[in-house]
C-alpha cells in the first residue's frame, strides 16, 4: 500500500493509491511525486460541489512540462465519488499526464465509460485531509491568465511525498 502526501498552504491531504486497480496511473503519479514536479504547483481549477484540480502550473499560472501522456485506465472499477482521486485529461481520453483531481461530489457521470466511452480514471483516495480538501473548495475563484475558477489566493502544494505504509 502506498499513500501520498500533499503539503498544500491549506493544509495536508493524504492520498491512498490504489496500485493494484490503476497500476499503470499509480506509477506514473508517484513518478511525478518523486521527481519533485508537484512541489510549488497549484490547485488551479476549483469548483464547489465538482472538484479540486491542481499539479500542472505555478502560482504564476505558467504550466509545467509533463512526461508524454498514459493510457487511460478508467475501467478499473474505481468510482469518481467524494473524495476519490483521478486523472484529469483533454478530450483525448489517453491524454492524463500530470494533473489530477480530488472529487468533492459524487460525479458518477465522470465514471467509465463516460459520455465518451472512457471517462476519467480513479487512482486513490483521500484517507486524511478532507477538511483540508473542503477549504479548498469553499475558497473564493476567479478568472486569471484565461483560466476560470482559478482560487483568488493561490492554494500551493508546498510539497509531495510518497509515505509507504505498512499493512
């Protein structure tokens, strides 16, 4: 079992991977966890009642390089429901690099297969730290370098560290 832990200037989160449903996506997350790529990212797209999407840009909205993107194992099994974690993407449903999502509803329409027979692939889940997810959540957003609901007061993953546990 592996878990994560995200530092965030709103407190900490911990995330449980569930390596063995999403193998391929728990790798390709821990690989960004220990290159450091999350350190100093953003959440950037929060929506209450929605989620929470950070990893991919800065606080000055620049977006980080990414690794080529993975395939979509969103037929896990694995349900977007609160406080489930997942993959954001493009429209190309293989195109998850580094960004990612805390479900803060139960969004069972983001759930393979999806309005476009893939839907959006779970990886883990939030095992310490709602609270800290529902501050996030309840924070005032805006528009900001073409980008909306972008948290008026940046919402910073100081750091990313992977926490094994013992079972």
């Amino acid at each position: 079992m592996t878990q994560v832990r995200l530092q965030t200037n709103q407190g900490d989160i911990r995330i449980e991977l569930d390596t063995e449903k999403a193998p391929k996506t728990c790798a390709n997350f821990i690989q960004y966890v220990e290159s450091g790529h999350y350190d100093k990212t953003i959440f950037h797209r929060v929506i209450d009642n929605f989620m929470i999407q950070g990893g991919g840009f800065m606080a000055d909205m620049m977006q980080k390089a990414t690794e080529p993107p993975i395939e979509n194992e969103a037929d896990n099994g694995l349900k977007n429901i609160t406080g489930s974690v997942a993959m954001a993407r493009t429209m190309d449903p293989h195109s998850a690099t580094a960004q990612f999502f805390i479900n803060v509803a139960d969004n069972g329409f983001l759930d393979h297969p999806g309005q476009d027979g893939w839907g959006y692939c779970v990886f883990g889940k939030v095992v310490d730290g709602m609270e800290t997810v529902n501050r996030i959540k309840a924070l005032e957003t805006g528009n900001k370098a073409g980008h909306a609901d972008v948290p008026v007061e940046p919402v910073i993953i100081d750091k990313a560290t992977v926490e094994p546990v013992a079972n």
